[in-house]
C-alpha cells in the first residue's frame, strides 16, 4: 500500500502526495532508486526524486517546501510513442 498524506498550503490549497515506488521495486533506470513523490491538486501534478526519508512525518510547512521544490512530471519516451501510436 502507498504512503500518502493531505495537507493545505500556505495560500490555502489542498494537496495530496504519495511515495510511489519503481514498478519493479528496484532501480528504474532514471536514478530514482526509492521512486519519488507524487503530489497533486486542482489539476496540478509535481514529482520530487530523490526525497527525505521522513517526508511522511513531516508537518505542513514541511510538505510544502518539499512539494514547490518538485517539478511537474516527466512524460516517458515510451507513453509519448504510445500516444502517437494510438493517435493522440
């Protein structure tokens, strides 16, 4: 099961974030041994690769700092030729 939290942040908006792990459990070739967090709200999605291992004890703030350091996240060469092959 994954591990997620809520929080809200300092300019009032929801967020929720899970620890997402490699499909394999291992390493899934872009360096992101322990998977990455994954955080969205009202159609905003962000990563953050790697991350600190307390992140889910972390108070709001916390949460917070960690979530505007994430970038939004990488679209896969292999989801990109899937959407060309499929015509999207």
């Amino acid at each position: 099961m994954a591990i997620s939290r809520k929080f809200v942040d300092s300019e009032g908006v929801n967020w929720q974030v899970y620890q997402i792990a490699p499909a394999d459990g291992g390493y899934d070739g872009d360096g992101d041994h322990d998977g990455w967090l994954y955080f969205f709200s009202r159609g905003v999605t962000r990563s953050l690769a790697p991350f600190p291992d307390d992140w889910s004890r972390m108070d709001w703030p916390g949460l917070e700092r960690l979530c505007r350091s994430a970038r939004p996240p990488v679209v896969r060469e292999s989801v990109v030729a899937a959407r060309i092959a499929n015509g999207a």
